[in-house]
C-alpha cells in the first residue's frame, strides 16, 4: 500500500499555471492537445486487445488533463503484467523524482480502471519512455546477485528500500526460486525485501 509520506513534496513556483508545460502544444484559446493512441510497433508489443481500449482512453484523457501532450500510447505484454508505455518529448516531470509521480499516477490510474469491480480486476503499469521496464530488469538483476549472495553465505540478504510495485517485481523474479523464500519488512517508506535462503 503507498501512503502519502511514499512522495516527496516540492514547492512550487508561484507563476505554475501561468508557464508553458513543456510537450503540451496548445490550441489557440483551447486546452492542450489530446495525446495519440498508440500503434507503434515496438518490441514485445502487440497491437491494444479491444478490452485494453478503455484503459487506453483514460489514459490519454489523464495525460491532456496534466497538460502532457505530444505523446503515444503503445501496449506491451510483460512476463510481470500489461504496459502501458508513453513516449513523447519532456516526459522527466511524468517520471518524476525516482519514479515516484510514475507510481502515484500508476495507483491513481489502476483504481480508476476497477472502480466498481468485484471481479476479474486487471492491473497495468503505466510507464514512460521505458523506465519502468529498465527499472524492472535492474531489480531482477539485483535479486538474482542477493539470491547468489544468501545462497553463498547462508545469511538473510536485506535489499535497499523500494516502492510497492519494485518489491512485487523482486517477490516475482524469485517466487519459483527452491532455494530461497522473499518477505517485506519494514514500514513505508523504508519497506524492504528481504531473501533468506532455505
């Protein structure tokens, strides 16, 4: 669960709605322009399967509300769950310090998306310009050295302190693992996973 302390609060400038938000061309008189939908052939994507369309749209309403424009939408299939990857220009302020912005608006986003539902729930992970799914592989990598490193030294192996969804790619990457077992420990923001061999 994310709590309000996960984020980091910055002020403000005082003329923030007076300047032009980087990548949000506007219309004269009229509000941002609406991001693209995607269809960009990437690597791992696939064109949107007709029940990921709804979560595309609000997507791209949510963008045009942040005054992100110039973007595309395109969807990826991931060992770790359905992306959603944004790319366009000056997206650093979607990212936000050390993903954190990416994260709040990945939670904001995922409830909006199962308001309502009792079943049958689904998750995406919005990311931009890739760096969730960097992020993903490094985390992989680092549990994969703590595992090498339990194992070597029979020793419980703490790793640094991460977000909800980062500690779920670390749970995940070694779930099938006979060799060691994962628990989170701590409270937020300095909840950790911890990989103990067995």
């Amino acid at each position: 669960m994310l709590y309000e302390d996960d984020y980091e609060f910055e002020e403000q400038p005082a003329n923030l709605k007076d300047r032009a938000v980087p990548g949000a061309p506007r219309r004269p008189g009229g509000p941002p322009r609406r991001p693209r939908a995607g269809g960009r052939s990437t690597p791992g994507s696939r064109e949107f399967p007709d029940d990921a369309k709804p979560a595309r749209d609000l997507l791209i309403d949510i963008l045009a509300r942040m005054g992100i424009g110039g973007t595309q939408i395109t969807y990826l299939a991931r060992p770790e769950g359905e992306y959603l990857e944004i790319t366009g220009p000056d997206l650093a302020m979607l990212i936000g310090r050390h993903g954190n912005t990416l994260e709040a608006l990945n939670l904001i986003f995922n409830n909006m998306i199962n308001v309502g539902v009792r079943s049958n729930r689904r998750y995406y992970t919005i990311d931009a310009e890739g760096y969730r799914a960097r992020r993903a592989d490094q985390l992989k990598e680092v549990a994969f050295a703590a595992l090498e490193q339990a194992q070597r030294e029979k020793a419980p192996q703490k790793l640094e302190p991460m977000l909800p969804s980062e500690r779920k790619i670390v749970h995940l990457a070694l779930a099938d693992n006979p060799a060691v077992r994962t628990e989170s420990e701590g409270e937020e923001p300095e909840r950790r996973v911890v990989i103990f061999p067995r």
